[in-house]
C-alpha cells in the first residue's frame, strides 16, 4: 500500500509536496518489430524467405527422363530351386544378369569416361546452359572435372542388388533435352557391354586359336618330314615294300620247300649220280642262296628295309599324333565357340526414356521444409550454446 507524504501545520496552503510522482509504464513495440529485432528472424526467417522466392519465383523446371534395363546373358536361365534363390540374394544378380557388368556399368555411367562419350554425340554444355535455365541451376563451367560433377549432380544410376536392373534418371530443362540424354547414355551402356563381350569371347577363344595353329604346324612339319624320307628313300610307301619283300621272301620258301620235297622223292628210287636229282639239287641250292640274299638285302647294311621301315613307322606314327591333336583341338575351339556364344553378355532394355511432361525437380515445397528445419536446429543449437556460455560467465 502506497502512504502519502506527512504534512505539518506549519506548511504554507498551497504548496506542492516535496515527493515525485513515479514515472509511467513503459510502452511495449509492437510484436513484428520486436520479431524482426530477433535473431531468429535474420537467421532463420530471413534465408528461408529467400529459399522460399527461388524456389518459387526464380527456380528453373527441371524435367527428369527414367530408363531401366538389365545386363543379361545368352546363357540359359538356371532352373528354380532353393540353392539358386539363396545364391540368388546372397549374390545379387539373379539368374538372368550378371553382377560384375551391372556393376561396371552401373560405375560407368558415373563416370569421367561416359561425359566425354556423351559430350562427343550431344552437346551436355549446351543443353545445360539453355536460356530457360537460372543462374543458380546452370552449368557455369565448362572444364571437365566441374563438368563431370554437374553431371553426377543431374544423372543419377541406381543398381538393384537382387534383381540387377539399372534405373538411369537424367534432368535437363527441357524435355527433349532429358530424353536426348537418358538414349544417349544407354547407348553408350550397349557398346560397352559390346566391348567387355567381345574381350571376354576373344580371351576364350584366344587359348583354343593357338592350341590349333600348334597342332596345324605339327601336322604340317610331320607331312613335310614324312616326304622328305619318302624322296630320300624312293619309296613311296615302305610298309608296302616290306609286305612285297615278306611275300617274296616266302614264295621263295614255299618253292624250296617244294624243291626239297621233289629231291628226297627223287633220290628215294634214283641213283647218286642221276643227272635230274643233279638238277634238283641245283634248284634247292639256288632257292636257298636266293632266300639268304633276300634276307640280307632287307635286313643288314645302312639302307635295310627294316631300318627303312622303323623311320617310316616314326614318321607315320607321328603324323598320327598330330592329325588326332589337331583333331582335339578343333573340336575344343568349336566348344570354346559355342561356350563363348552361349556366355555372351547384352543389354536388354527394360524401360525405355520417356518425354516428361511435368517437372518433378525442384522439389519446392521439400527444399524450402529442409532448410527452416535444417536452420531452426542449427539456431536452436546455438541458442543454447551462448545461453550456457553467458550462464557461465554470470
């Protein structure tokens, strides 16, 4: 309770009091001033209003064109079972593609290597420099390393690990622009799976190429060798002579043989000195000298026909083996053939590039909650912070 000032009688009537009246309540501002004296405002109001008139007032549209498709095999398609499924999701390919060209792929279309093929068929500065573009969307440098990290930030290549099929999503400001880009990119996906399929065939079958002109030099070298002992021996086919020397060898034998048996008839009713058994005896003695120098002439001394006929055997047997190696080694090149065709890897297109219609990026109303969340936590952090520290320091 408020007590008023003592007076006296002594005081003059009509004088004020000696006291001074308490001074009157301040008057508060207004709430948008006191707002905008707030350093929420300029932190985080501020900036999200900026976002807020990019996002829908400056902001280029960017239409995105999508594309699926698989890296698949000629290869027939295993069976269902357990054991596949399970390799199946532990391996990430599935039966019908192959992880390590999906992958390659996949890394390829992200890459330096996939800009520079796509900036040689389509103009990739030009079409992302277009007048319909902001300043703040644009490609504003043309130098390779910015240029393929613009890129990543407008192509986009999704892998899914189970059933192998690439998503490639690419953005431009036009529609056609997008589409021109997602075909050219797939294009670019089929040469190299072109490329990493044939260098694959080409591996397999280098292996079974050689083997064969192995072989074909072994043929070759034992025909030469065998014509050349042909030419040095005058004889065509030495097997031959030695059945003909065989059977002379034995006709004669068969003719002493006779001879012998005529003579023992003979001198059974003959006397000694009988002209005829004579006669006989002469034949026997001729049919035997005859055998011995048969013998001789196909058995001893540097051109023998045995010695004849064990190089002709060689040369024959070695001609054999080359025949049947190179007999081998082109029933292996044809399976290595056949196996490489059947392995052949291909891209199959799943989806093709579509011509977008609507815009799908920016995503305004996403890009503008980020960052008010994203500022309002940041801010809320700091508060805090200096909140502490003044605590601290008071």
């Amino acid at each position: 309770m408020k007590l008023s000032p003592p007076t006296t009688a002594f005081e003059p009537a009509g004088e004020e009091p000696a006291w001074t009246p308490a001074p009157p309540p301040r008057r508060r501002r207004p709430w948008p001033i006191r707002l905008l004296r707030h350093p929420f405002a300029w932190l985080v109001l501020l900036p999200t209003v900026l976002a807020i008139v990019y996002f829908y007032l400056v902001a280029a549209p960017q239409y995105v064109s999508e594309a699926r498709f698989v890296v698949r095999s000629r290869a027939e398609a295993p069976q269902p079972s357990l054991g596949n499924m399970i390799s199946a999701a532990v391996g990430g390919a599935g039966g019908l593609s192959t992880a390590a060209e999906a992958h390659s792929v996949r890394d390829f279309l992200l890459s330096h290597d996939a800009v520079a093929r796509a900036q040689d068929k389509i103009d990739l500065i030009a079409i992302w420099q277009r007048t319909e573009a902001d300043l703040l969307a644009r490609l504003r440098h043309e130098e390779p390393e910015r240029l393929t990290k613009y890129y990543n930030g407008m192509v986009t290549a999704q892998l899914d690990g189970l059933t192998g099929l690439l998503t490639l999503r690419a953005r431009a400001f036009r529609p056609e622009d997008a589409r021109a880009i997602a075909t050219t990119l797939i294009e670019l996906s089929e040469s190299l799976v072109n490329r990493l399929s044939e260098r694959a065939r080409e591996d397999s079958l280098r292996v079974a190429r050689e083997e064969v002109a192995i072989a074909e030099r072994r043929v070759l070298e034992s025909r030469a060798a065998l014509t050349r002992f042909r030419e040095e021996q005058q004889d065509l086919d030495s097997a031959g002579s030695v059945q003909a020397a065989v059977a002379t060898i034995g006709g004669l034998e068969t003719a002493l043989a006779a001879v012998q048996a005529e003579l023992r008839e003979r001198m059974a009713f003959m006397r000694p000195d009988n002209p005829a058994l004579q006669v006989t005896r002469n034949r026997v003695a001729a049919l035997e000298r005859q055998i011995e120098a048969e013998r001789s002439r196909r058995t001893q001394g540097g051109g023998a026909l045995a010695q004849q006929l064990a190089g002709f055997e060689r040369l024959m047997l070695e001609r054999d083996f080359a025949d049947r190696q190179l007999a081998s080694a082109t029933a292996s090149l044809e399976g290595a053939r056949m196996e490489a065709q059947r392995q052949q890897m291909y891209l199959a297109r799943v989806v093709e590039p579509n011509l977008a219609v609507y815009p799908l990026y920016p995503r305004k109303l996403i890009s503008v909650g980020s960052i008010f969340l994203g500022l309002s936590v940041a801010f809320g952090i700091g508060w805090l912070l200096v909140a502490g520290m003044r605590e601290h320091a008071a």
